[in-house]
C-alpha cells in the first residue's frame, strides 16, 4: 500500500506518494516534475513506481499549471522558462521543509520529471550540486540550444528583436549543463528519450549524452534510447526509473 496526501508548503501544492509507515520517518527523497500543460496528479503513475522502493515522492505543481492556474495554460507559453526558472526556485524549499522535519535520509535526495519538467529536472541538477541523483524523461540538459528550437517553431509572426531573443536565452546559461559539464561530478544522471520525439527532439539530449560519457565526470550517466519512441511515457519507462533511482539509494 502506497499513500497519496495532498500538501502545501508556502503557496505551493504538492502531493506526497510514500508507504505509510515511511510517512514519519526519514527515507530517500524525490521531486518529480510534470511537463507541460500538465498537473501533479496525472504523474501518479510516475510517483508510485518510484514510491514502491521505500523512497518519498514529491509531485509539485509547477508555476500556471494544476492548482496554480491562471486561465488557460497555453496563454503562458512565452512564461514557459518563467516556469522552469520558478520551478527550480522552488525546489530547496521542498526539499528544506522535508529536512527539518528530519524526513530525508542523508545523501539520498533526487529530481526527477518528465518534457518541461525534464527540463527542470537539469537545471536542478546543474544549480544544486547537493542533489544526489536525477532521470530525465524525454526533456534535455540543451536548455539554449532548445530555446532556439522552440522559438524558430513558435506558430507565426512574433516579430520579436533578435538581440532580444538572444539576451533572453543567454540568462538560462546558468541553468544549462551542456555549458558546464563538469558540474555532473559523477552524480547518477539518466536519460530516456524516444528516437522519433518531435516535440523536444531526440539528437539535443543524445548529442549531450555521447560529449559527456567518456569523460571521468560523465562516467555514471546512462540513457536508454526507445527506437521509434515518440512524445509519451509509458509505463515500461516508469518502471525503469523507479529501479534507477532504487539503484541509486539502495533500495
């Protein structure tokens, strides 16, 4: 049996997924971020794999989306890396509440999500060297080179300033773990991405994976490459993550 509880910790909703008698002790924890247009509850499925390995499980709602929302999701697409900056913001607080309550075991604190949140999931990892181990699932360490992607596929004419366009992008190099590898230090880091992903393509998370592997930082970075996969998670890959990160903490 695995309990599913509805919280908030300073304005921000969240489910906790963990085995009742786990609720007050200390265990393993992770974060886990939904992706776009998404809420906490439909990544359950997601927690619960994760959860069955004597591991706490946190799914936030992410900035305009869930219990957050503000109008229809899609007005905030120009907000989108608002929302993952906001995100990643956010996460210490999660993770600090946790932490004096004398909740989470020492050395075993990890990210994980899914699209934007595995966008947001990388950035965490990259910002926050104190975060132990993290999955990916089809979003990418790429954040500019995405950045470019998403705008020369924004639907018509925004007539933005390029030179704006640029600056913009710029800000999320402190985010992006493609320009500062090194920062992975050997940390468990796992990626899962569909060959035929069309939504946050393929080659930006595989490219990172092939530079960084051979190096001694990149050495416990693994991914496993769906052929034909598309934009979608099923539950084979839930599957696989819970056992990552069961892997990780020794579960």
């Amino acid at each position: 049996m695995i309990t599913i509880q509805t919280k908030e910790i300073m304005g921000l909703p969240f489910l906790e997924v963990v085995k009742p008698e786990l609720k007050q002790t200390a265990a393993p924890l992770v974060v886990f971020y939904h992706g776009w247009t998404g809420c906490k509850e439909e990544v359950l499925g997601q927690a619960l794999e994760i959860a069955k390995h004597n591991i706490r499980v946190l799914l936030p709602d992410a900035l305009y989306h869930g219990d957050r929302q503000d109008g229809q999701v899609e007005s905030h697409q120009l907000e989108f890396w608002q929302i993952v900056v906001n995100s990643v913001k956010e996460f210490p607080q999660l993770v600090q509440a946790y932490q004096e309550a004398d909740l989470v075991t020492p050395k075993q604190i990890g990210v994980a999500g899914m699209s934007m949140g595995g966008i947001t999931t990388n950035a965490i990892f990259t910002l926050y060297p104190w975060v132990d181990a993290a999955v990916c699932l089809e979003g990418t360490p790429q954040l500019m080179k995405f950045a470019h992607y998403l705008i020369e596929n924004l639907p018509g004419d925004l007539n933005l300033d390029p030179a704006y366009i640029e600056e913009q992008i710029s800000r999320l190099a402190v985010l992006d773990l493609s320009q500062q590898a090194k920062k992975i230090a050997g940390r468990p880091l796992h990626f899962w991405h569909g060959t035929a992903d069309s939504t946050i393509p393929f080659e930006v998370t595989w490219d990172f994976y092939q530079d960084v592997k051979a190096f001694s930082y990149g050495r416990n970075v693994t991914f496993t490459a769906k052929q034909g996969g598309v934009h979608k998670i099923k539950h084979e890959t839930m599957v696989e993550m819970g056992q990552k990160f069961a892997e990780y903490f020794g579960k």
